[in-house]
C-alpha cells in the first residue's frame, strides 16, 4: 500500500468527534477576548493544559508554523486543531464556532445598533482586558517552563523578546522565528539529543501503558459494545499532534488557493462582477497580509473606503466595535460585507466577506500539515525547531506587554483585577472561561 493509501485510509479515524470540536471552540468564540495573543493562551490552557489534545512541543510547533502563513495565526491554530481531532469537518466547526460570535454581533452593529459604538469606554472591556493579560502571562509561563528549560534556549527566547520590542513589526517577527531556527539548528545539538531521548522515553512508556490498556481491554470484550474501542479511542488524549490528512488533498488545497488568488482579479475586471469583486477583495486580503490581526486593517481600508465601497465613518465605527468582540479580528470582514454600498450588502455581504477573508487561511492550513507533520520530525528539524519554539516564547513575551499588557492594564485597579485572574487561574483552578466572564462582571461593577 502506497504511503498516500494510507494517510487516506488513516483520515478516516480521528480521536474526537465534530460535535465536541464544535462546543470546544464555542465557548472559546464567546470567552476569548483581547485579540490573536490572547486568543493563542485561550488555547494552550484548553488544548494543553485541560483537555490534553496535545502537548507544548507539538502546539509551540503549529504556532510557529500559523507564524508563517498568511493569514489569522490564532483562527488558524484552531482550524488545525480541529483537522487534527475530527478531519474536515473538524477544521470546519472549529472555525465556524469560534468565529461566528463575533461575526453576528458585528452584522447586527451593521444594522444598526450604533451603541456598541462606546464600548471601548466601558467598565466591562476594561475587566476583560485584564483578564487577558493574566491569561497571555500564564500561557507565555507555562511555555518558557517547557520550551526554554536551559540557557541556550532561554537566551535565543529573551534575544526575540528584545528585537521584537525594540523593533515592532510582523515582518521582524517571522525574522525572529527564522533566526531562531537557524541559531537552534547550530546551536542546540546537545539539547535536541537530549529532547529526542526524553520524547524516546515518554514514547516507551506510553506503549507500556497502551500494551496493559489493550491486555484489560481484551479481558473486557465479552462485556463491550461494538463501538467501545473506537470510543476509548476518541476519549484519550493524544499528547502529539498527528495529522491525518494526505499530501495529495495537501496539494491539492495549495493548487487551490494559487488558482483563486491568480485568477479573481481577472474574473473580476472580465465580467465586472459587485459579487465577484467582493469576493477578490476579501480574499486577498486574507490570502497576502502576514501577521493578522490589526495587521490586515491597512489593506482593507485601501480596498474599501478607498475604493468607496464603504464610508470612512463606518470603517472606524466598525473597527471600534471589532475591538469590543471576542474571537478573531478578521470578523471585521463580516461587518464591511453588511456595510457595502454597492453590490452584495446586508447578511449576503457579510457572508460572501466572512467567507473570502478565512478561505486562504483553511486552504494552507490543509496544504501545509500534511509535509509540517513529516518534516518536523527529522532530526534537523528537530534541532531547528527547538529553536523556533524558544523564539515563539520570547514573541509572545513581547506581546504579552505590547499590546497586552500596555493595553490591557490602564490604572492600578486593573492591574489588581489582573493579578487576581492570574491567581484564580494558576493557584484555584478556576477555567480560562470562568476568569473572563468574572472579569468582565467586576470590571462592570466597579471600573
């Protein structure tokens, strides 16, 4: 059987289901405040640190892979997550959950609830700012701890941190990662050897346990169900991140998305299409902007009021209400697509714009997995990838106090609040989730 056979055949098994997928990233799309570094905490603490899917290596590795496709780095660190737990249609649900939120309550702002317009003076966006900044300092902590345990690694780490801050710019950061694999791959031999013994050896006991797992299972037959392997099976965490996609589909998504950025703009001056021309605006900027986030704002200013396809009032309106919504950013597109003034408008705008600007997002996501999941584990990638991950943590260190931190933490009362999430969440347990809400009550009540 060939190696694509049977990746394919392997596709077909997942450890988790749509559904769980689906509510996994639905709390995160009405909880996760504070923009795509906060969103990348939200996710350690859930896929990590409580529900166990993966482990730091493998989650520091995808980030650092999202680092380097065009697009929105956290949606689609949650679209892989999802391809990974529940294949296509898991990628699907994670992205359609954990964007949907926002993208609803920026449709209805569209419509008209100018109110919201204010949000970013209210109490309650205060207190989750804050909330935010403890739970990017957990995340950035509980990296460090796994990915920067010795002093080459801490050093490359503070050296990203440091240019980063001195030099502010996307372009830097994916600098950073590359420097950082290039140090890693000359630098950390010892470092990787010794991770792949310890990797060697969590593997061994991990075939232990599954051996004495598959030995009671076997005395358990008589008393199961047709289906209770499968189901143990999606209950178990798996520590590594395996994606079951084949390098053909991969291919076929890069064929895809290349297609599409090439050939919309000429469809689009050919039949002068207003759907067609939403669609190519959109989906550009999805497919060539790095970085995400605030990052995609100047160019879709340039294709929208610019162009006159939206007011320059309601451009700032809505970005001033993107900042008061959980879940990505890029669900600005949603609001810009109700808003148009020619063409597609109303929920068929929002809809083809929310669409467009995520496509080239999940298409590289599927292109790119499949060759990620084979190179990483080559022992120069290893070393490489060591090194990448200490230059994630020092990103997202830098992030943490800008714009988290400077951002988040206004007066000492929010830095109070900040301090109190911390401590619920790293000494009482209480859920990413749970501190947010709370958070945003306090905030609410007394800020």
């Amino acid at each position: 059987m060939s190696e694509t056979m049977a990746d394919v055949r392997a596709g077909r098994r997942h450890p988790g289901t749509i559904m769980e997928v689906f509510w996994a990233f639905l709390r995160l799309g009405v909880t996760s405040f504070g923009g795509p570094v906060a969103h990348l905490g939200f996710f350690r603490e859930t896929f990590v640190g409580r529900r166990k899917w993966l482990n730091d290596g493998a989650y520091a590795d995808l980030v650092a892979l999202c680092q380097f496709l065009p697009g929105p780095a956290s949606s689609q660190v949650g679209m892989a997550i999802g391809l990974q737990r529940a294949g296509i249609g898991g990628l699907l649900a994670a992205w359609f959950a954990f964007t949907m939120p926002s993208a609803i309550v920026l449709v209805v702002f569209a419509f008209g609830i100018a109110t919201l317009s204010d949000g970013a003076d209210m109490g309650w966006l205060y207190g989750l700012k804050a909330a935010a900044v403890a739970v990017v300092a957990q995340a950035v902590l509980g990296m460090a701890k796994n990915l920067t345990p010795d002093a080459k690694r801490a050093t490359i780490a503070g050296a990203a941190m440091i240019i980063i801050l001195l030099i502010p710019s996307p372009l830097i950061q994916v600098a950073a990662i590359v420097v950082g694999g290039v140090v890693g791959l000359v630098w950390l031999r010892r470092e990787a050897a010794q991770d792949e013994a310890a990797r060697d050896e969590a593997a061994r006991d991990k075939a232990a346990q599954d051996e004495a797992a598959r030995d009671k299972a076997a005395q358990d037959s008589a008393s199961k169900s047709p289906d209770a392997d499968e189901q143990s099976d999606r209950d178990g965490a798996r520590p590594d991140f395996g994606v079951r996609t084949s390098r053909k589909v991969g291919v076929i998504a890069l064929t895809t998305f290349l297609l599409l950025l090439m050939a919309l703009p000429i469809l689009t001056v050919a039949t002068s299409d207003p759907s067609l021309r939403l669609i190519d605006v959109f989906y550009r900027a999805g497919a060539l902007v790095f970085g995400g986030g605030h990052v995609v704002l100047p160019l879709l200013e340039t294709e929208t009021v610019a162009t006159g396809l939206v007011g320059h009032d309601s451009f700032l309106a809505g970005y001033g209400a993107a900042q008061a919504v959980p879940g990505p950013l890029f669900t600005f597109a949603a609001f810009l697509g109700a808003s148009t003034t020619s063409g597609p408008t109303g929920l068929i705008g929002a809809g083809i714009a929310l669409l467009a600007i995520f496509l080239p997002a999940a298409l590289l996501v599927i292109a790119a997995l499949p060759f990620w999941e084979r190179l990483r584990r080559a022992q120069t990638v290893r070393r490489a990838l060591l090194g990448v991950n200490a230059a994630v943590v020092g990103i997202l260190a830098a992030a943490l106090y800008d714009p988290v931190f400077t951002q988040g933490i206004t007066s000492p009362a929010t830095l109070a609040l900040a301090v109190g999430v911390f401590i619920a969440q790293v000494k009482w347990k209480l859920p990413a989730w749970a501190a947010v809400i709370a958070a945003g009550l306090i905030g609410f009540a007394f800020l």
